[in-house]
C-alpha cells in the first residue's frame, strides 16, 4: 500500500534555531516527492519538488534532501522565523501523470520568539 | 499568477441540507481534486477529475458527489449533509504534463455541519 510518513507530528522551536522534518515513504512508481507549506486556514503551497534523480534542492532558507534508495526525505529550515509556523506536507507522486497523489499527515511546526 | 479560486471560506449549514462546494481553477489544468482535512488525519482524496464530464473515487467518496461539466470548474455536492461532514475541504488542480505535478490549492472551504 502506498504511505506517506511523516515525524514529528508537531515540533516547537526558538525564533533563529534550525530544524529538520523528516518524510518516509513506501509509493510505488516513483514520480517526484514535494514538500508544502500550510499556513492556518489557507490551502497548501509547494516549496521544492524533487525527482528520483536528485539529492538536495535549496528554495531561500529550505532545504529538502531525498534518498531514494531508503525511500526518505528531509526538510531542513534554517534560521527560523515567526513566519515558519505553519504544517509542513510531504506529497509523493505515483505514476508518469502523477495523479495519485500520496500525502502525509505533516508536521506542524510553531516558532517562538 | 496561477489561481484556484473556492466560492466560499466559511459555511454553516444544517443536517440533511443539501450543499454544494464550487471551484474554479484559471490555469487550464487537466486534473482537478477536492480533498478534506482533519486534524490527526491529513489530507484525503474525496474526488478527482482527469477530464470534462471524467470523475473518479478517491479514498473517502461516501455521501459525496461531483461535477465537471467545464474544463475549469469541479463541483463538489454533498446530498445531505451530516455532521461528520464538519471539515475544512480544499480544492486542487494539477495539469497532466509529464514531470510537472505541482497541486495547485485553493484557499479551502471550512464547513461546519449543524
């Protein structure tokens, strides 16, 4: 079964500390893997998408990572700010179209100053 | 700027009402998706379209029905809303180039079942 797995649940940092959130995955094909930002009451944002065939991306102060071979992916923030505190989305694609569209449960993130 | 536009943010309607969700993408998107999200359960696929007048199940398509009858507009119903319908559904749209996925996300529509 396709799964989408994602840790922590919920995460609470200073303003300026750095964090990681992980995603793990069991989807079969392959397409790509984004990570999206949820701001409370609006709808998900893509941050970085990244194929089988990439190792890291960069977008500002994120950084996703992906291993394909243990099927796992990082979101690494840097430098947090009150604006981070949001729910972090994990998508894997399946498929050449990418109409099935695994998602995670997220993390939701919170920021403090 | 690609826009995914839901007709309403909020809504309250009462047990056995008969309601509809509408939206409305500009990008010319083959794919189109309404989603629920709950709190501890994420986000799950209610619907989806690949085409005019095309639909397809998702996970959770009990007490729920759609129409495409326009390539930018997906319709979400709810034949008689029940409170366990009480949820926050979003919309989506995706187009159908090979390697080009992104979701495109409306605002969401919070509604609440009375």
């Amino acid at each position: 079964k396709n799964q989408v797995e994602q840790s922590p649940q919920s995460l609470i940092i200073l303003e300026g500390k750095n964090c990681t959130l992980q995603c793990n995955y069991t989807v079969s094909p392959f397409s790509n893997l984004r990570w999206y930002k949820q701001d409370t009451g609006r709808g998900p944002v893509s941050l970085t998408i990244m194929t089988f065939s990439e190792n890291t991306k960069s977008n500002g102060r994120y950084t996703a990572t992906l291993d394909a071979d243990t099927k796992q992916s990082s979101l690494h923030i840097t430098a947090s700010q009150l604006s981070d505190s949001a729910s972090y989305i994990c998508v894997v694609s399946a498929g050449q179209a990418g109409t099935a569209l695994i998602f995670g449960k997220g993390t939701t993130l919170s920021v403090s100053s | 700027d690609v826009k995914v536009t839901q007709s309403s943010r909020y809504l309250v309607k009462r047990t056995g009402e008969k309601v509809f969700l509408e939206c409305v993408q500009d990008m010319d998107h083959e794919n189109m998706f309404w989603y629920r999200q709950d709190p501890g359960l994420g986000l799950r696929l209610i619907y989806f379209s690949y085409d005019v007048k095309m639909k397809e199940k998702g996970d959770i398509p009990e007490g729920y029905s759609v129409s495409r009858e326009k390539k930018e507009r997906f319709s979400l119903i709810l034949e008689s809303a029940s409170t366990n319908q009480t949820s926050m559904y979003l919309c989506a749209s995706s187009s159908l180039t090979t390697g080009n996925t992104e979701a495109f996300f409306g605002q969401g529509t919070r509604l609440t079942v009375v």
